[in-house]
C-alpha cells in the first residue's frame, strides 16, 4: 500500500513540475517578445525614428533597395524589421511567442 501511495505522490508532483515549466517557458516567451526582441531590433538600427544612419539596418535596408531598383519593397524582411522596431510587436505575435516558448518548455522540461 505504501509503495503504490508513493508512486501517486510522485506522479501528482511530475504533473505540477511539467505545469511549472511550462509557465516559466510561457513567462521566457513573452520576455522574449516584449523585452529582447525590440531591444535588439534597435540595436540593429530599427528605430521609432526610422533606420539609424551607417547601422546594420541601414546597410540591409541599401541592398534591399538596390536589389529593387531603387525602393525598398513593401511586406520585405526590412519592411517588416522596420514597423516591428517603430511601433513593437502585435499583441497576437507577443501572445504566439508565449505560448511557443510555453509549449517548448512542456516538450523539453
């Protein structure tokens, strides 16, 4: 009897550890949207202003404009970069990154 309410206890205590993991990995994932990703894109040179002059931004924004012929093209990478940089990211992409980091964490505690 003891050993059977010794493997109950064990797999209720499994269970709450995946259930905590997976809060933390969702915890991580909206750190991740909210904090890192729109520090990082300004470092990049994404900016609320605009491209940063002499930046990685600039120089991607350089190429994307000479492989267009002269404009960057709308919904492009540096399109994208640059609206994510101005304005952050969406409520659903920070809400889709939580839950990936959430579900991450649940696959590989």
């Amino acid at each position: 009897m003891t050993v059977y309410v010794l493997e109950i206890h064990y797999i209720l205590l499994k269970q709450v550890s995946l259930s905590v993991i997976a809060a933390l990995g969702g915890a991580a994932g909206l750190a991740v949207a909210t904090i890192a990703v729109p520090v990082a894109l300004g470092a990049a040179g994404f900016t609320g202003a605009g491209i940063a002059a002499g930046s990685l931004a600039a120089k991607m924004m350089s190429a994307a404009a000479i492989a267009n012929g002269g404009g960057v093209a709308a919904g492009s990478a540096v399109a994208a970069l640059q609206s994510v940089g101005a304005a952050g990211l969406s409520t659903a992409t920070t809400a889709a990154v939580t839950a990936g980091g959430a579900l991450l964490a649940a696959i590989f505690p």
